[in-house]
C-alpha cells in the first residue's frame, strides 16, 4: 500500500525516553506505525503484528499501530532511529532532512523481527559491534 509518512513527537516516546532509549519501552513507543483503520483492514493486519515501510532512502520493519484520528492514506512513525531509516539526507540547506510528506510503501511482515535500537547503530556503523 502507498500511503504519505509523517514524523514527528509523540507523548508515548517522551514518556518512553524517560525510561532510557535503550529501554523496551522507548522501542515499544517509537518502532511504531501508526495508520488508518481501513488501512490496517485493507493489508489484514492487526495492531500489534510487524509492517515493513520502504522509502526510496531505506526501509524498517515496525510494529502496526491503529492511528487515533481517521487518516486513510497517511502513515506516523514517531521522529527517532526507525523513522530515520526511511528519511532522506537531503536538507535544503537548512540542516534538517525534511521529516513529513514522504511516499512510502506499507506491507504486511509477518513473522519479521523489530530491530533493537542497538541493531540499528551497529548496522549503521557498518558492523555488529556493540556501541
């Protein structure tokens, strides 16, 4: 499904970072994508189960999560190293990549793991050491 992601600060991962990044529920509030319900319905997925995002810069697998405000068509993925796996390096001069108004791809993975945010800044590092 093509849908348009939007990032940005949630109150869960504020409440999540007050437990450590590092923490299960840090991951929990931020390795999340937020969708419509008819989206969720036209995929056949459930809150809870794994969603593979692709963008043209990268893609995440994260957990579904149902949006609190009807959205067809557009995905939120809290601002954090998930959501920065789909962002692009492009900044416009202002230093910021732009964090809204991706296209994305959204599919079903079932059986995919979450990766921990220690995964993520080894893959980034270009290895499997530890940070």
């Amino acid at each position: 499904m093509k849908a348009v992601l939007i990032t940005g600060t949630s109150i869960a991962q504020a409440q999540g970072k007050e437990h450590g990044k590092l923490s299960a529920k840090y991951k929990d509030s931020v390795a999340v994508c937020e969708m419509d319900e008819s989206d969720m319905a036209a995929l056949k997925i459930e809150p809870g189960q794994t969603v593979k995002v692709t963008s043209p810069y990268g893609s995440i697998t994260v957990k579904a999560a149902k949006s609190r405000e009807p959205r067809p068509g557009l995905v939120f993925i809290p601002v954090g190293p998930w959501a920065n796996r789909l962002v692009g390096p492009e900044t416009g001069g202002t230093g910021t990549p732009s964090y809204k108004g991706l296209e994305v791809e959204v599919e079903p993975a079932p059986g995919e793991k979450v990766p921990d945010l220690e995964e993520l800044m080894a893959e980034a590092r270009g290895g499997n050491e530890k940070w």
